[in-house]
C-alpha cells in the first residue's frame, strides 16, 4: 500500500495517464469495431465532458476567486455564437475558431468584469446575469444570429481528413479540450497568479495588504474563465449541429452553477463529478417528463442540507462556510 | 538621540487628518519614523492609532495632510501599490487566510517580490521556476526564523492565536520591505510568548527592519521601542523616548485622569 | 409624441407594479439578509390563487387580491423553512443554490398540478378608457391602469405604516439591522425573520396577480424575467431600501417602455439590464444614500 502511495506521489503522471488511456477505450472500441458502444451512450460522455469543462470555467470564477459569477451561459453563446457564424458564413477552419472563440468570450468577459471590480457578492452575480440574458436577448433578435431560428447546418471539424460528425470522433475533441483545460488550470492554481486568486477569495483585504492587486486579478478570473466558456462553446456549436438562443438561457447557467456546486466548489473534480451526476441524472430519468425536473430540484436542495460543500469539496473550507456544522447546537442554545 | 537624528528618514506624516463626517479621528498628527527605530505608539482605546496605521497603508484616504515614505507621496496610492512597494503590515483583528495552511500564507505575502504570469505559469517557462524556487524558499526560511517551521503544514485557523500573530508577521515578512508596521501585535498573547514576541521583534530590528508598533501592553512598549508616539482622541500629545513618556504629565493623565499619581503604575 | 406619452403612462403603470414587486422583494432581503431566485414562483403561485378564485367566485377583484396574497403566504413559510432559516450563518451561496432549486421545483409542479397552457384573466377590471386631451395630444388611460397605480400607493403606504408604527413591524426593522442586537432585546428573531419574509412574498403575490390582469395571459413560466426585474429593481434601491427599490422598479418600468418607442418589444429586458448595469457602473450603491450594506 506504502508503495503505492509512494508511486502516486512520484509518478503521479503515470496515474493520469492511465485514466486518459481509460477514456479512450469506449471510442476506440466502437471505431476499430471490436465492439458496438451505442452512440447515444457516447454521445452522453461527449456531454458530460463538455459540461465538465464548462462547469469548470466557472468553478475558476466562483470556486477560486469568491466572486459569484450566475451568466456562465453568456460567456458560452459567445463562443458557440462566434463558432457558428464565422463557420457557416466565412467557412473558418474549426481548429482556427476555437482559440478564437475563447478570445472573443474572453473579451465579453472582460467587458463584464470591468463594472463588477467595483461590485461584490450579490451586486456581481446581478450584472453577470443582467449580461447574459442581454446577450442571449440580442441572439434572439439580430440578424446575424438568424435570430429566433437560430442556425443550422454548423459544418462539424475535420480531424486528420476525418469527419467528426460521429460522436466516437468527437469524443476525442471534448477529451483533449477537458483534459487541456485541466492541464493549464491545475498549473496556474499551483502558481502565484492561483495564489493570488485564492488569496482574494480568503480574504479579500488581507490580499490587498500584501500586494496582490485584486481588481486586475479579479479582471483576469474572469478573462480567464470566459476564454473557456468560449472555447468549449466552440466545440458545442458543431456537436448539436444547430443553436438558437434558448439553449443559453440563464436557466442553464444555473444548472452549470448546480454542477459545481453539487460536485465541489475549489476542486478540480468537483465539477467533474457534478457534471457527471447531473447528466447522468437528467438523461436517465427522461421517461419521468416533467417530474425529472422535480426530482433534479429536491436533489439540489438536499444537497444543500446535507453538504453543502460540495461531493468533492472538503469540509473545512470557506466554501463550506465552516459554520454549517455547529449550527445545531447554536440552535438548540436559542430554543433553550 | 542624536544618533538617532543622523539616520535617514523613512516613514513620515506631514499634519495627517482624517475626518469621518464631523468625527476627527486623527488631527493634524507629525510623525518620523527613522530607519533602524522600533517605534511604538501608544494611547487609549478610540486614539486614532489604527486609523493613522490605516492611512499609512492607503486603506482609508487622507482627508488632509501628506505621508511621505522616502520622500515618495504616499497619499495618491492605494493599498495595492503601497503594499507592493514600500510597507507591510499587520491587523488589530488577525486577517489569516484562515483555512490555508501556515506555508500557503506566507506564500502569497512573496507576491510582489515574484513577476511570473498566466503563461510562465502554463508554460513552466524559467521565470516560473525562478520564481516558484523563490517563494518556496524564502517561505521556509522565514518560517523557520520566526519558529513555525515545524507548523508549516498545519491550517492556520488551527493554530493558537498568539501563533496566528505570528503567520501574519511571516506574511508581513515575506513582503522584504523596509519596514513592518504591526497593529497590536501581541494582543492575546500569555505573558511568556509577549516576552519571546518582543526578543523576535528586536532581533527583526537588529537584522535591519524598521518596526512601528502599536500596542497596549505598556511593557512590551517601554522595553523594546526607542521612540514612542502618544495619542490620544486623534491628536498628538507627546513624543520622545520611553523614559521622556513615562516621565510625562500630559501622558498619565491621559491613561489615568487628573489629579492622580500615576507614576507608580507606569514602572 | 403622443405614442411616447402613451408609453409614458403604460412604463408608469408597468413601473408600479414593478415597484410593488421591488417592495417585497427588498422586504424579503432585508429581514431575510439573503437573495431569493424563488419570487417568481411566488409571483406565479400568486397569479394561480387569483384565477382560480376569479374562476369559481367570479371576478371580485379584492377577493384575488387576498387569494394571491395568502397563497404567496404560505407558500412562502415553506421558502423559509427550506432556504433560509440553516443557512443564516453559512456562505451566502448556499442558501442562493436553495433559492435555485425551490425555483426549480414550484416551477415544475405548477406545470404537472396546473397544466402547462396558456391561462387567461379576461375583464377582471372593465376595460373602459379615458382620454385626456392636452392641446392637439390626446392621452390614453385605462381603467386598468389607474386602478394598478391606485392599489400600489395604497399598497405601499400600508407597507409604510405596518413598518413605522406597529409592534411587529419595529421588531422587523430591528431584525432587519442587526440579528445580534434583535435577539439580545428579547425578539424572536426566527419568527419575525419568517413574518418578514412572507409578508414580502405575500406583495409579491398581489404583484404577479396584477400582472396577470394586466397582460391578461400568463403560463408557469412567465414569471421568471419578472423575477429578475423585481431583483434588478432592488438592486437599484441598494436592496435594503424600500422606498429606493420602489422608484427603481418605477425607473425601469419607463425606461423599458420608452426603450421599446425606439425599437421593438423583444428588447424590453435589454433596456432593463442595459439600464441597470450602467447605474452599477456610474453609482455603485444604486440610489441607496447609504454606502456599504453588503448583501
């Protein structure tokens, strides 16, 4: 057991390669034809991968700078939006878009961070909402985004003279993309930009006693995690093939925000899991209707009482709040 | 004395005020710091001595007066930019990154003295390395001088609150400027670690930092300051060295009212 | 010119019922000390009460009133009990994902209890109009709309009154300032926190009911970007101020009506959120006087 731990610890690269090498056996599987993996299956993994890498864009906000970002769905219409046009009308590579599409959110972004700097708490998710739903209002109405009909026919990417349109290919472009994501980020948590980002969440006037200037870093959060709201934007909007505007409504910022908040806020995994749980969640219980929705709203808020930190999340955090778990005697004090 | 006048001037208020609507929280206040002082000020409870601390590090803006720090206007700055290049500090009410462990904290105070960006950070490019090489050795090593070496991986809100003062100092430390404000820094401690917090802050001063301290402890001020400012409702009433303060009639009276022998209780 | 004037009264009328909305809102989050995601739901739940009573009573306006008032009432106990009342203590995000889910969950039993189509409140108010002529400009005003102003002043003065002097209404005001302070003189700060929080849902009520008579139509989620306004409206008044949020709500109703003068009605929530993000950026504690309450 030692051993292992000892390896974990060294050659902790050799630990993720294996899971890498993991996710790529159902694809693999399904195109050297050893085996038929159904493509709704796959097409549920593209999903939870995508969503965790979304979720995780907005785990660097919330869960990483303590600032409460509630438009995530704003940042991600940027991306699909810049993804669909400049493909179906200038015929732009996809492999050219996707850095471009998180630049252009990243930019949105930025725009957005600029009147929060002053803001906090709830003043800050106001504006990011206010944002997003301006910017799927706009989708909804401009020409340019074929407005209420959205757009069609999104031409999917060419991988090594390979039409991805089958998810077993696209899978491998949400697997690179969430494992990319994951690369950067857990390098830059482990760095001083990271630190200063924790460091604001902790205590924002401690930071600023130390140096660290919160407003830029603050800014380049959310720069930072609008740029991947963009780019797996990008990616979605040739995976579903058509966009319109009410796939980017604020409901499904909430749900992303739901992900992390289920899995972990301030964890890597978190939004991983959380991801997982929710889609696996709201696709299996399909044939319920309406009620998968009942039952996806009782699990948030016995979520909330139960751990409030998250699956992933540890319980002496800030984000745990700490306080949760003494209240009952605070409680039974008050009664007494 | 005049030793102490031939130092150079490093931290300096010039006629400071600072009103809150009609409250003066601090009027008209000179102060000099010199480089090498330990520098105590001292004065009842609602004196404007956090108020002055505050100003001096840009958290509340100077309604008149000017702040000088090497001949550099402080006044403009913000609490970033003067943190980044001239002053650390500490709090009345400790402000830890509490559920960060001990090395953590003083990590973040090695920001301003670290560059690497978003990209170094991805990258690992030199300068990443360079700096993160930095940090984490200058963390330790000044961990290990002030004692918590061995608490480096505990959580800070885990550890007793005359040690926490500690982190904040580390912290405070890592930042490698001149000089090191600290907002009562040994409140809540037992008389044992006061005792070693003082040998600490004299052998920082004699590795050349310059120290202001507030404090109420009157021993802790009287056996390691040399200069001692005197505050009370927000105006200067004395300034000059332990033995001048103790000695002064405007002093106990304003610890201990008129017309009442207090020279005893200062001893 | 008379277009604009037109839409002058109907962004004042749309405006009152923004401001009531605003009004509980801003109650809820003073007592509370936490945002909700739920008013529109409780503003749907509202709109619920009156119809069916419309529908078996016939169309006796104060009776809906009443319905939409304790329907919003006790649906809200349960908003208390299940999003507020762990969470006084803990991070501010948690009891928001609460809001969220409870959201969620109104949202989608209303549709299995109440159906999903379209309901219609017709003629709850005679639809008679007056015409007030200015010179060459003649003004429209429907009866509609100065029985909403009307039942809004009357609405807020009430508000006014139960807050400054009545027992409950002190106690509220205590415990909206400081908790702490409201325990140690004796309050029972759960209770009144509760009273405070339905009475604010309760005006969100009677506002949804308005809303439904006067857009006539509304389904189960109709109400979900009049939350939203409710919130930006609050948010106007720095969230804590009664008498702020009321003229924010007021401010955005006309903004958006006169926004839509000058270009079509699908960009009614641009000019809100446009208008909102630029007061946040030029002011950022609203109309609020006072700097400072972080909520």
């Amino acid at each position: 057991m030692s051993t292992l731990k000892n390896l974990w610890q060294k050659k902790r690269w050799i630990f993720w390669l294996l899971i890498i090498a993991l996710l790529c056996v159902p694809p693999l599987l399904k195109i050297l034809g050893i085996y038929k993996v159904k493509a709704l299956y796959l097409r549920y993994a593209c999903n939870i991968m995508m969503y965790a890498t979304l979720a995780g864009s907005l785990n660097i906000i919330n869960g990483y700078s303590g600032q409460t970002c509630l438009g995530q769905a704003g940042f991600f219409a940027i991306g699909a939006y810049t993804c669909a046009i400049l493909s179906t009308r200038f015929g732009v590579s996809f492999w050219v878009l996707l850095p471009l599409c998180g630049l252009a959110s990243g930019l949105i972004g930025l725009l957005v961070s600029l009147p929060t700097l002053r803001l906090q708490g709830i003043y800050l998710s106001i504006v990011t909402l206010g944002a997003s739903e301006i910017i799927r209002i706009i989708a909804q109405t401009a020409s340019i985004t074929g407005g209420a009909m959205g757009i069609k026919g999104i031409p999917y990417p060419w991988l090594f003279g390979l039409d991805a349109f089958r998810p077993e290919y696209y899978y491998f472009i949400f697997l690179v993309l969430g494992i990319l994501f994951l690369f950067c980020t857990s390098r830059i948590l482990n760095s001083r930009v990271g630190r200063a980002w924790i460091s604001i969440r902790e205590d924002q006037v401690a930071a600023k006693s130390l140096g660290v200037r919160t407003s830029f870093y603050k800014s380049l959060n959310f720069v930072y995690g609008a740029f991947w709201a963009g780019v797996i934007g990008c990616a979605y909007a040739p995976f579903v093939n058509f966009i319109e505007s009410s796939q980017f409504t604020t409901d499904k910022g909430f749900d992303v925000l739901a992900m992390i908040v289920i899995g972990g806020q301030g964890t890597l995994v978190g939004p991983i899991i959380g991801s997982a749980i929710v889609t696996v969640l709201t696709e299996s219980l399909r044939f319920l209707g309406v009620w998968r929705y009942v039952i996806y709203a009782l699990i948030i808020i016995a979520m909330m009482w139960l751990r409030p930190q998250g699956i992933a999340g540890a319980t002496n955090s800030i984000l745990a709040g700490g306080k949760v778990k003494r209240k009952p005697q605070k409680r039974k004090g008050a009664a007494a | 004395m005049s030793e102490r006048e031939n130092r150079p001037v490093l931290l300096e208020a010039q006629g400071v005020c600072k009103y809150f609507g009609g409250l003066k929280a601090v009027e008209n206040v000179d102060m000099q710091i010199r480089e090498g002082d330990i520098f105590g000020i001292i004065g009842p409870n609602g004196a404007g001595k956090t108020t002055f601390f505050n100003m001096c590090t840009g958290m509340y803006p100077v309604t008149k007066g000017k702040i000088l720090f090497e001949g550099n206007d402080l006044t403009k700055l913000n609490t970033e930019e003067i943190a980044e290049k001239y002053i650390a500090r500490t709090f009345q009410n400790i402000q830890l990154f509490r559920f960060m462990t001990v090395l953590e904290n003083v990590k973040i105070g090695c920001h301003v003295q670290t560059h690497s960006n978003l990209f170094d950070a991805i990258v690992h490019s030199r300068r990443y390395r360079q700096d993160e090489e930095y940090t984490t050795q200058k963390s330790l090593d000044i961990l290990k001088r002030i004692g918590l070496y061995d608490y480096r991986d505990v959580k800070a809100s885990n550890l007793s609150y005359g040690m926490q003062r500690k982190v904040e100092i580390a912290r405070a430390m890592a930042l490698d400027h001149k000089i090191l404000l600290l907002d009562e820094p040994a409140a809540g401690m037992n008389p044992q670690e006061t005792q070693s917090l003082m040998e600490f802050i004299k052998q920082l001063n004699a590795d050349g930092f310059t120290i202001a301290v507030i404090e109420h402890d009157m021993k802790f001020i009287m056996n390691s300051c040399n200069r001692i400012l005197v505050l009370n409702f927000g105006q200067k009433i004395f300034e000059g060295t332990p033995q001048e303060v103790k000695e002064n009639r405007e002093v106990q009276e304003a610890y201990f009212g008129k017309g009442m022998v207090a020279g005893e209780a200062l001893k | 010119m008379e277009y604009v004037l037109n839409q002058l009264i109907n962004g004042i009328c749309q405006g009152a019922i923004y401001a009531l909305m605003a009004i509980g809102y801003s109650t809820i989050v003073g007592v509370v000390g936490m945002v909700t995601f739920t008013y529109g739901e409780i503003m749907m739940i509202g709109a619920y009460g009156a119809f069916y009573i419309f529908l078996s009573c016939g169309n006796n306006i104060l009776l809906g009133l009443l319905m939409s008032f304790g329907c919003s009432f006790v649906l809200c106990i349960a908003v208390y009990k299940l999003c507020y009342e762990r969470f006084f203590n803990a991070p501010r995000h948690i009891s928001l994902l609460c809001t969220i889910g409870f959201s969620m969950l109104i949202k989608n039993l209303a549709q299995i209890v109440f159906g999903p189509e379209t309901k219609s409140m017709l003629n709850i108010i005679p639809n008679r109009i007056f015409t007030l002529h200015l010179g060459s400009v003649a003004v429209d005003f429907r009866l509609l709309q100065i029985v909403i102003m009307l039942l809004v002043v009357f609405l807020a003065l009430m508000l006014t009154f139960f807050f400054n002097r009545t027992r409950a209404g002190i106690a509220l005001r205590a415990v909206s300032q400081n908790k702490d302070a409201a325990y140690l003189v004796g309050i029972n700060v759960r209770r009144t926190a509760l009273l405070g929080n339905c009475i604010g849902c309760g005006f969100g009520g009677i506002a949804g009911c308005l809303l439904a008579i006067y857009y006539i139509n509304f389904q189960s989620y109709t109400f979900g970007s009049f939350s939203m306004k409710a919130f930006s409206a609050s948010v106007l008044g720095g969230l804590v101020d009664l008498r702020m949020s009321a003229l924010g709500g007021l401010c955005l109703g006309i903004i958006e009506n006169l926004g839509i003068t000058v270009s079509s009605a699908t960009f009614r929530d641009v000019f809100a959120f446009g208008f909102l993000i630029l007061m946040l950026i030029i002011r950022p504690q609203g109309f609020a006087v006072k700097k400072g309450t972080r909520v």
